[in-house]
C-alpha cells in the first residue's frame, strides 16, 4: 500500500537514487563507505516491499548523526554522508565540524525528523552535464522521510513535503511498515480537525488553507463575507417563502449548512460541488450538524431520513449534488444563487442568470484582487472587459467593474438588475443583486454603464456624458494648465447606486436576529454610506429601521452616535391590512420616495490620507466630516477605505474645507513645531 506515494509522486522533477527502480525500496550504504553497484544488484533483487529502514541521512539529533561514526577513537575517519573524492579521511575534531556545518545545519524537519544534505552517489547523473557539474551540483540532495525520493534543493524538499501533508500522507514510510493505511482509512482524529462558526461544525482537512492543492477549500478570514451572504438570503427569506437557494461551490459546505441550520424551513438548501472529495466532505458535515442529506431531484423532504438509528429529529434536510455549477443552474431554477470560485466568477454569470427566478438575488464573490486592484491590468481586460489604473478609490473602482459585468450578463438574457449591496474589502469583492425580469429592465440597467474619465494629476474623476470630451467632463482645470494628456478613459463601469438603504436595514435586523456581533458595525457603516449621512445623523431621521421593524436608541461608539435595536414596541406600528391610508401617509411616502431616488449616495470618495497638505496637520476624520457638513455637504464615511471620505463636494471644495481647518506645523517663529495629530 505504501508503493503509492512512490508512483503518485514520480512525476515530479527529481531523480530517483539507485536502488529504488520504482518499487519504492531503499538500501542504506555502508558507514564510510561510497555506494557502488552491488547496491543496485542487492535493490534489483530485493522484492517490491516497503522500506523499513531510514536512510542514514534522516536523524532526530545531532547526536545521533555523530554516532554514525566513533568519534573517540584514534586515526582519521571518512564522513559517512560524503565519498572518499569529495572528503578525504581526517581526524574526528575536523570531522565533527564537518558534519555540523555541512550536513546537519541545512537539513529540513519534518515531523521531528531531521533530513541531512548527501553527497552520496545515489542519484542518476544526467547525460547533458559534464562531470564536475554532476560532482559539485547534482550529488547534493536530500532524502525524504516519506517517500525516500531524493530531491536536490532544499526549497523543493518543502514543497515536496507539503504535498504529502495536502494528501494525508504524513506517517513515515519506514515507520508504518507494510501496515500503513492510505489516507482514506487513516483516522479522522489525525487528519481532520475540527472548527465552529455561527454555531455551525464543519470538518477540515489539513490543507484547508491552501487552495491551489487543497478541494476543500476553507478561509477563516472569509467570515464577514459569509455573514453578509446570510443576512442577505434572511432579508430575502421573508419575502417568499419556501426559498430555493443554491450554494454553487461547496467546498467544505458551511454556508449552505448555516442557511439551513438557522432558517430551517424557511429555505431548500442545495450545495453543490464538482469535486468528489468536497461531496464526501460535506455529507460528513451534514451529520455533524444533524442535517438530513436529501439526495433526491426535487422531492419532499421528510422529518425522518437518519436511517435506523436512535437519533434525534434532524434540524433541516440539505440536497448535495455533484455537478458543474454552469450545469446545475441551467437545469433548474432557483431563488437565491451564491457564486463564491476561486478566483473571478465571471464565466458562470450567464447560466445564472439564465434560470435563476424574478425578482430573485444573486451574490457574486470574486476574489481576484490582483485583477480587481488594477496590479494584473490584462487580466482585468480579459475577463471583466475595462480598462482601469490604480486611483485613489481602487477599492471602489473594483465594485463598480464587477457591477459592470453582472450588468452586462444579465442584459444577455433580457433581465435588468438592482444592486442591493457592493462590498470591497481586502480578500474579496462581494455584490449582491436583485434580478429583475424583462427587456426594458435590461434597458435600463444597460444605461447606468459610462465611461468614467480620471484625472492623471489631481485625480478629480466624473463619469462621461455622451457627445462630451473628456477633458471638458471633469471639473479640475489640469489640461489647460499642464502639458500632455492629462485625462484617462477608464471602464465601462456602473455609474449607478451601490447600495439599497432598505435592504441594509433589513439586513442589520437579520444581523441581530441572529446575533451577528462582528458584522454590525459594516453594516452600520454601509447604511450611512448609502445615505451619505454620518451616523448622528442618522439617528435624528426615521425612526425605525424598516416597516414593522423595532425602535432605535442611541448608542455611543468611539466618539460617535449610533443606533441600535431596543425591544420595546415600535413609536408608529404599522397600520393594518386592508386597511386605506390616510391621504397625508400617502402623499408622506410618495414624497420620501422621490427623495431617496434624488439623494443617491455620490459616487466614489477622496482619502483624507492622499490630499494632505505638507507642513499642516489635518483635523481628525470625524471633525473633518463634522466641518463638511456645517459647509453644507452631504458627507458620510466609507468602508472601502478607513481614511474615505464620500461627500456630494467636488475635489476643489473638499481640498479648500481641508485647508482651511489644518493647522501649520510650526506655529511660532524660532521653528518650533508641534506634534503632529492623528488622522482617525
């Protein structure tokens, strides 16, 4: 059994050593003696067993590698590591150093075991090399604990390793004997390990972290984005119900199992997944949360399916299904669809679209910052069709090009869209949009993609109108004082909103509902920035989060007033059903609705950070913000960037409040300066 890791892993760019002809046998040389060819003749003979014995080059100490050869004794003694023409016999005071500062200072641990660097002949010389080169480059190398390949570098002995750990493969095979189980019997203890969010367990394997080698792929730092997934399929959960939501990419499963551990009835979790590895994954994560696989289409699910056993009624039932995303959403149609790849997601937009119900969301993950961030400007070209440069409001720009071609794959299929949320952050760029069927729909959606024009100097920026220049768009003066091409043509982006107020509010009551603590604050954040409204502000406005939804109290946060949900009634219950209103409620919400659709949050933002001026410390964030708005702006802080400011302001009149509030650096005379203040 433990012949497999020798085949599986002789694709690699290693040369096998002599004595091991693929049958993964290994034969120590003698101590002080170079290997010759009764080696080869003892391997050939040896039958096709595992090997039991490590190679000598493999030690726990240091010690124990000195006690290859007897150091006390008199007379010269040859290295046992090294031949006779690489390093003559010498004394034992000389030999020590020897093995000290050439063998066992580079060796690579694994698991305790130490892999001293060989000279040993025991790797195939290539023809193309001449002798000294195969003398002085390719007798080098090391042995691997596991699979006794020998490797020349000590970079690819590490990566080499990892592959076993990615793989299971982590027991010796000179300690297991001819017992050692593969990886699909070893035992869950050692190879899984256990991890809970939001109440949910899920299984992971030890290479979770790593993607590229790694099935089940698992990222902790992902959380934030799975919380705003789920609060977005709440918000939509209480609008119909039962919902039909699709997980298209698996992986380990815990955001399928949270929608069904916490909605329970409200949806019909499908997750879905290409690879074996994470459907066997995710059934064994179904049962550790008491969740019933359904493996039928489409059927009833039943309260009962837990077998024969004596367990307890299980939560929820979830479908798993082994299919290509772009397959399972042609074939049926869902309410909700998550697209979360390993990288862009841009080639499962049109399937999604597709089949995917009216007035139905769908949320888009793409985590190809690299392209996104405008560090890889052709790939960005290649798979999202704009053209884009790094700005101050990168973060920004990122959102809007994914917007851009969620638009553009929805107006394929005649369907318009909503966007209810846009985030940036770090690891990811998250879009949820609502999907709204017809031709004029699309049509409209079609409009809001521009052209947004960026200055090179100033970086004043403005989307452009048709039949303008691009120069004459913007509102700096830069072409006319500067010579050469001051203006870039960036996108198609969408120039329209990114946020919808009354979802984010809906959201932030999922968000405590379910006792979301680390998403409030975003959500918080992004509700004043849809507004574009600080959040003192925000509490002297409605009254109440959403329709029918609890009353606010004020709460102080780092310096700032904010809301929060209290559990008393709300001040203005909602009136009956069937029930006409008034004509003054009436005409109060057709009014709030004209002014929501004149007060759309501004696009884009200017960092505090970028337009500093030199010698003048600035005024804190939230007393610059406070300034703006006495000047009679609409100004609010932004997520995409800690130092953002968004405001209704153009660049000239954001720069003349900065100026007018920083104070010099040096306030007297004789040159003394004063401490320099923070900016947040």
């Amino acid at each position: 059994m433990a012949e497999l890791p020798e085949v599986d892993l002789a694709q690699e760019d290693v040369d096998i050593k002599h004595g091991s002809s693929g049958d993964g046998g290994d034969v120590a040389p003698a101590v002080g003696a170079p290997v010759k060819e009764e080696a080869a003749e003892d391997a050939e003979a040896k039958p096709p067993t595992t090997t039991t014995e490590r190679h000598i080059s493999i030690q726990t100490k240091l010690e124990d590698l000195e006690m290859l050869v007897d150091l006390t004794g008199a007379g010269r003694k040859s290295c046992p590591l090294c031949p006779e023409d690489k390093f003559k016999a010498c004394y034992s005071h000389k030999l020590r150093r020897h093995l000290q500062n050439l063998h066992w200072k580079v060796y690579v641990e694994f698991e305790g075991q130490r892999m001293c660097i060989c000279h040993l002949p025991c790797r195939h010389l290539k023809n193309n090399l001449s002798t000294e080169q195969a003398s002085g480059r390719l007798r080098a190398h090391y042995h691997c604990v596991v699979c006794s390949v020998t490797i020349a570098r000590k970079t690819d002995m590490v990566s080499h390793l990892k592959r076993h750990v990615n793989k299971g493969e982590t027991e010796a095979s000179y300690s297991g004997g001819p017992d050692v189980l593969p990886e699909d019997h070893a035992p869950s203890g050692h190879v899984y390990e256990i991890m809970k969010e939001l109440g949910t367990n899920v299984q992971l394997l030890p290479n979770y972290s790593t993607p590229q080698k790694s099935d089940t792929y698992f990222n902790r730092k992902m959380k934030a984005n799975r919380q705003l997934v789920f609060c977005s399929l709440a918000v939509l959960a209480q609008e119909r119900n039962p919902l039909e939501c699709l997980d298209a990419f698996g992986a380990t499963g815990i955001m399928g199992l949270q929608w069904a551990k916490h909605l329970r009835g409200a949806v019909k979790v499908t997750v879905n997944d290409i690879s074996e590895a994470c459907i066997k994954m995710i059934k064994e994560n179904c049962k550790l949360n008491n969740i019933r696989v359904d493996g039928g289409p489409r059927g009833p699910r039943g309260p009962d399916g837990a077998g024969g056993e004596a367990q307890e009624v299980p939560i929820n039932s979830v479908e798993v299904s082994k299919m290509d995303a772009n397959v399972i959403m042609h074939l049926r149609p869902f309410d909700y669809i998550h697209l979360d790849p390993y990288g862009t997601a841009v080639n499962y937009l049109d399937a999604a679209f597709r089949n995917v119900r009216n007035l139905g969301i769908i949320s888009v993950t793409s985590t190809d910052t690299s392209s996104l961030y405008a560090k890889s400007l052709n790939v960005t070209l290649r798979h999202y069709g704009c053209q884009i440069v790094r700005t101050e409001y990168y973060k920004e720009l990122a959102a809007r090009v994914v917007i851009a071609t969620v638009a553009r794959a929805a107006a394929r299929c005649n369907k318009g869209i909503e966007v209810l949320l846009a985030v940036a952050l770090e690891h990811f760029v998250l879009v949820v949009v609502r999907v709204l069927r017809g031709p004029s729909q699309a049509d409209e959606s079609a409009k809001k993609l521009r052209k947004l024009v960026h200055c090179q100097w100033c970086e004043a920026r403005a989307f452009l109108r048709q039949g303008n220049l691009a120069d004459d768009t913007l509102p700096c003066t830069c072409h006319g004082s500067l010579p050469g091409r001051t203006a870039l043509q960036l996108g198609p982006l969408w120039s329209g909103p990114l946020f919808n107020t009354g979802f984010l509010r809906q959201m932030l009551l999922a968000a405590v509902q379910h006792n979301m603590d680390d998403i409030q604050p975003l959500v918080k954040t992004l509700i004043c920035e849809s507004e574009c409204t600080t959040l003192k502000s925000l509490v002297h406005g409605a009254p109440s989060l959403v329709h029918g939804a609890p009353a606010l109290t004020n709460q102080v946060e780092c310096g700032v007033v904010i809301q929060t949900l209290q559990s008393g009634e709300e001040p203005g219950a909602a009136d009956p059903p069937g029930k006409r209103k008034s004509g003054e409620d009436s005409g109060s919400i057709v009014k709030r609705l004209k002014l929501e659709a004149s007060l759309e949050h501004p696009a884009f933002y200017y960092s505090l950070h970028r337009h500093s001026i030199r010698g003048m410390n600035m005024p804190k964030l939230n007393k610059f913000l406070q300034y703006l708005s006495e000047a009679g702006f609409r100004v609010s802080r932004t997520h995409f960037d800690p130092t953002g400011v968004r405001t209704d302001a153009t660049l000239e009149q954001f720069k003349s409040v900065l100026t007018k509030y920083s104070v010099p650096t040096c306030t007297n005379s004789s040159g003394t300066c004063t401490s320099r203040q923070s900016v947040l």
